[in-house]
C-alpha cells in the first residue's frame, strides 16, 4: 500500500463532539504549525446546537501557501463514534486514521489502502488523570500530543504555547502539558515510523498574524471612530459586537477611564438598526452586525436611511439561507438582498473584503464613506472569514489621517448663510447635499426628517417632478460614490487570452489557486476582484475584453452575476456563473472542473472591441 507522503502539504480533520472542548485542543495544533513558520488554514466546522451533535476542524497545511479550502483529508483524527464509520470512509486512499483504539473498530472497517493509527485515549486518560471532569478535555489534547510525534512537529512549540495560553491560570497549564507529554509518549513507542507526513519549520511568516475577520471587523469600526452600537445577536455576526466591546474598553477611554462608547442590546434587528441610524443622525458614528435573517428584518430602515440619506453601517456575515438555513454554515448569499434592500428604487453600497486585514481597513472606511456619502454602507463578509483564524499581515494605521465626517455644516457656516437652509439641495452638482447636527444652530439649518417623499427643502410633497427630481439626484449620489468605493484588483496575465474570471470575498484564495494550477497546464486566465458595489467602468471593460468570464461564488442562483448584469449591462451569454452551494468554502478542484467544462470547449475569436451594453 502507498502511503500519502508529504512536508508542509496535506490536510488534516479532527472529528469530535460538539461542546467536549475539542475546538481549544484543535486550535493549539493549528496555531502550533504557524508558530512553527508553516502556513495554515484552520475551518471550524460546527453544528448550530449546543452541544451533542459532530463537529469537524480542517487544518489545511500548505508551504505554498495556498490557503483555501482544498477538499479531501490526509488525515483524520477520529474521535466522534456518531460518525466513525464516516470519516473512515471519507477518508483519502493511502490516508492515516488515528482512533480510540480502547475499544476496537467492528468488522465493517476493512480498509486496505489507509493506515491505522490506533491510540488507547480513555484508557491512558482513565490511567494517568485523576480528576473525571479533566478526562475528556484532556484527551483532546493527549492526541495532539500523539500528532506531535507522528508529523515530527516541534514538541517545544506545542509545550510553550500552552504555557502562554494559560499564563495566568499556571496550575491549569500543568495537566495539560502532562496530557500533550503522554500523548507523545505513546506514539514514541508505539507508531515509529507510522506516518510519512511532516510537518518542518519555515521562516516565512514572520511578518504575518493569525485572526479571525469578526475580530479584525471589531477592531476596525474602533479605529473608524464608531462610538455606539445598536445590536440584536445573531450566528455568525455575534463575535463582531463582542471584539468591539473588548477593544472599546480598552481603547476607548476618557481621561477619567470611562468607557466612551455605548453597546446597546435590542429586542430584534429591527431596534437594532433603528438605534444605529438614530446615533447616526445625531452625529455619531454607530453601527450594528447581523446576518440574512436580520437583513431580511433590517429592510425597511435601510430603505429609510437611504430616503432620508442618513448615514450608518451595517455589518453582514452571511451565513448559508433561505430562512434559518444553516446558521453555522457558510455561503454568499446576501449579495442582491442587501445591494437593493428595502423596496422602491433602492441601491446600496457593499464593501467585499476578502481577509482580515481588508476587514480591518473595510470596516475603518465604512464610516467615513456613509458619511461621505450619505447612506447606508453594508460591508459583506461570511462565516468562514468571519469565525475561522486566517492567516493575514499584521493591521496598519496611519495616525495622520483624519476622520471624513463630509458634508456637514457648523455653527459659523449656518450662520453665513443668506438663504434658506435646503437639506436636499444639491449645491456641488454631486447628488450629496449638505446636512446639520441637531442643535448646531438656535434658528437656522433645522429640518424634519421623513422617510415620505419631500422636496429640496425636506417639505412634505407628493408632486410629481419633486420626486422625480429627488430620485434623479440619488442616482448622481450613486454616481459619485462610484469614485470613492475601493477599486477592483485586476490582474492580467496575457493580453491575448479569451477567458477571465470574477469572484469576490472568500472565493478569492481557492480561486488564485485554481488558476495556478491551470496555468501549469498552459491555460491562461486573467482574474478581477470585485471589493465593492457600486461597480466601477473597469468591471464591464474587463469582461468585454474576454470571450467568457466566469463568475465565482457561493449561492446557488448566481447574485454576483446577476448584479453585474444589471448594473453593467451585460449580455448574459458573456457571464458563465459557477456556483458553489454545498454549505463549505469552495475548493480550487471544484472551480477546476468547472471551468474545465467550457475551457475545453472552442472559444471563438473575439473579432471587434465590445461595449459595455454590446448584445
């Protein structure tokens, strides 16, 4: 039997029981490998109860440095009886099988082309632990300390980061040092020579962090001066409001330590959201974090925002829908929900980040383009960036720059003024007018707020051309915001090619690896990022210079594709959507074979310079 060989390349999957502590155990592995300078891609996977139902955790290890989800597993760590017989199975030929072998597999595990790797873990636990509450926990980390030996990692790494996980609680790091040590004591004298996968230090990450993008997101809306939070709590967006909440008291202080931010709680989303666009238009920056359902309830206040123009951000970790869907799985399926959320002719600004620094900078910016701009700015993340560790380089700030609060005016400017205040006004010919703080001026620049149709002077109206007008003038807005959205990343490798490739957020990893690979095989494919809507020129004029763009995303009915065709006036026959729906970040191998499907077809020439609304 061949066995799978490999340094720094395989992908290895914990199977284990949702809430026995096995996700503390996992993430020391997969942090103990970064440390060791080896990128790692770390994917929590795990049901939306409580606790009882299976869990997995994928570590992807890759010195290459291709960190999207691969498929397939190498190795597994099988420690949920619930789905023995699954993963056993699931696992890939030539792959190792690490169980409990305290009691031995039945006679339906007859494989002959994987090898076992049985470890006694309750029994060595039952032997050497004391303490009934301690077993289970630390069996978890008793079969780290048996992969320590088995991919010849560094056991010191492993040792020294449980020390400094526990470096205020010193009497817990003591069992579990002993638990890793009995781990690695056993497969030294038991599985010599057992696995020809390893894992050896490299320099390469030196200058890199691991983080999640919830606390990245957190972190950022810090920085973009976001002082008050409306929230209702939601998988997988809750762990934003939570980083912000522990940087704010932190970070955000008085001189007397106060904390200078406000969390409220709400009853549902829609609070939530009212509470942030009722900060917003008092002058704060404030935001709130949900997912589909949330958006789903958030419509009608957005669309309320947008009317009014008043500006606030929305965070959305989109998680697998319809409904209540899978609420701890991941997909892009909020694209064409949020971009024209509420009803009436209603358009949106999204940000697509795509790993936690962009969350970092994204979420920083977010403030400053509401204001700018006017309106809501929805920033699009997922699960699997949100809630998984990635690997990213460390979070810059430019201490100079200043906050774009845009068009508001003060006292002085209110007081200059020799003609009646407008609210929607448009002055600069830009579709943004100009607006005031409540209380700014004792008699001039007040305005009532309404969601109902109204006039430059924020009267109530339902004449005909003032609407007409007013609508006219957010397309201009929209126009505007087109030059200060952040730009797409293109990047053309032969002119010459007729194929390209769209895609957006968390397909981006798996997507650049896919064309790698296809490169090597002589097949060219030129590649743009989308990070934001509205879509600047260089989308459409991406696409008409290529025979067929595909368009890469997670959701079933192709929302990124249909938004391009839109908003870009697209023929849909230039647009080929590949789509990814089963639940899991898609794998290069599957856009591979996708793309392969009409790669392999002929392409014919493109004869003329198409336009953007060619047909």
């Amino acid at each position: 039997m061949m066995k799978i060989q490999g340094i720094n390349d395989f992908v290895i999957r914990f199977a284990n029981v949702n809430g026995s502590g096995s996700a503390s155990a996992n993430n020391l592995f997969a942090k103990a490998v970064f440390r060791m300078g080896v990128p790692v891609a770390p994917k929590n996977i795990f049901p939306s109860n409580i606790q009882g139902l299976p869990t997995w955790y994928e570590v992807r290890v890759n010195d290459r440095g291709h960190l999207g989800r691969r498929g397939g597993y190498d190795f597994i760590v099988a420690i949920n009886g619930q789905t023995l017989k699954k993963d056993y199975d699931g696992l890939l030929p030539g792959g190792y099988f690490l169980y409990d072998s305290t009691r031995p597999l039945d006679e339906s595990f007859q494989r002959d082309d994987i090898t076992p790797v049985p470890i006694p873990l309750t029994e060595i636990c039952n032997r050497e632990i004391s303490s009934p509450k301690l077993r289970q926990l630390l069996k978890n980390i008793l079969y780290v300390g048996a992969l320590a030996y088995l991919l010849d990692m560094d056991f010191s790494v492993l040792k020294d980061s449980i020390t400094k996980q526990f470096i205020k609680k010193p009497k817990l790091a003591e069992p579990n040092i002993k638990a890793l040590e009995l781990g690695f004591e056993y497969a030294t004298a038991h599985c010599h020579d057992l696995c020809q996968l390893s894992i050896k230090s490299r320099g390469q990450l030196t200058d890199h962090i691991m983080m999640d993008g919830n606390t990245a997101t957190g972190l950022g809306a810090v920085y973009g001066g976001a002082t008050v939070v409306g929230w209702y709590p939601i998988t997988p967006s809750t762990s934003v409001i939570d980083a912000f909440d522990k940087f704010t008291r932190k970070y955000r202080l008085d001189g007397s330590g106060n904390r200078r931010a406000a969390i409220i709680q709400a009853e549902d989303e829609l609070s939530a959201l009212g509470i942030a666009v009722g900060a917003s238009w008092n002058g704060a920056r404030a935001f709130t974090a949900t997912s589909g359902p949330g958006l789903s309830l958030m419509n009608e206040l957005l669309g309320l925002a947008y009317f009014a123009e008043i500006p606030v951000v929305l965070i959305d970790v989109q998680r697998t829908g319809p409904s209540t869907g899978m609420p701890t799985r991941s997909q892009q399926s909020d694209i064409l929900p949020a971009a024209y959320a509420s009803h009436g002719d209603t358009r949106h600004v999204l940000l697509f980040p795509c790993d936690p620094n962009e969350c970092f900078e994204m979420a920083a910016k977010s403030f400053d383009l509401a204001e700018r701009l006017q309106t809501p700015v929805i920033m699009m993340t997922d699960l699997d960036l949100g809630m998984n560790d990635h690997v990213c380089t460390p979070m810059h700030w430019d201490d100079t720059q200043t906050f774009d609060r845009g068009k508001v005016l003060n006292y002085d400017q209110l007081e200059s003024l020799t003609e009646k205040f407008g609210r929607y006004l448009d002055i600069d010919k830009d579709g943004i007018c100009y607006r005031t703080y409540p209380a700014t001026h004792p008699d001039k620049g007040a305005y009532f707020t309404r969601g109902s149709s109204h006039d430059e002077y924020a009267a109530y109206t339902e004449d005909e051309q003032a609407y007409k007008r007013c609508m006219e003038r957010l397309n201009r807005k929209w126009a505007t915001a087109k030059s200060l959205v952040p730009e797409p990343y293109i990047t053309i490798n032969d002119d010459a090619t007729p194929w390209g490739a769209v895609f957006c957020g968390t397909t981006t990893q798996s997507a650049l690896e896919a064309f790698e690979q296809l490169a090597d095989q002589g097949i060219i494919v030129n590649t743009l990022r989308i990070r934001s809507f509205p879509f600047q020129d260089q989308v459409a004029d991406f696409i008409n210079r290529h025979t067929k763009t595909f368009v890469i995303e997670q959701n079933r009915d192709g929302q990124l594709r249909s938004l391009i065709i839109n908003e870009c006036h697209i023929n849909p026959d230039r647009l080929v959507a590949i789509t990814n729906i089963d639940s899991m970040p898609v794998t290069a191998a599957y856009i591979i074979k996708a793309l392969e499907q009409t790669i392999k077809s002929p392409a014919p020439p493109v004869t003329q310079p198409l336009q953007g609304g060619d047909k």
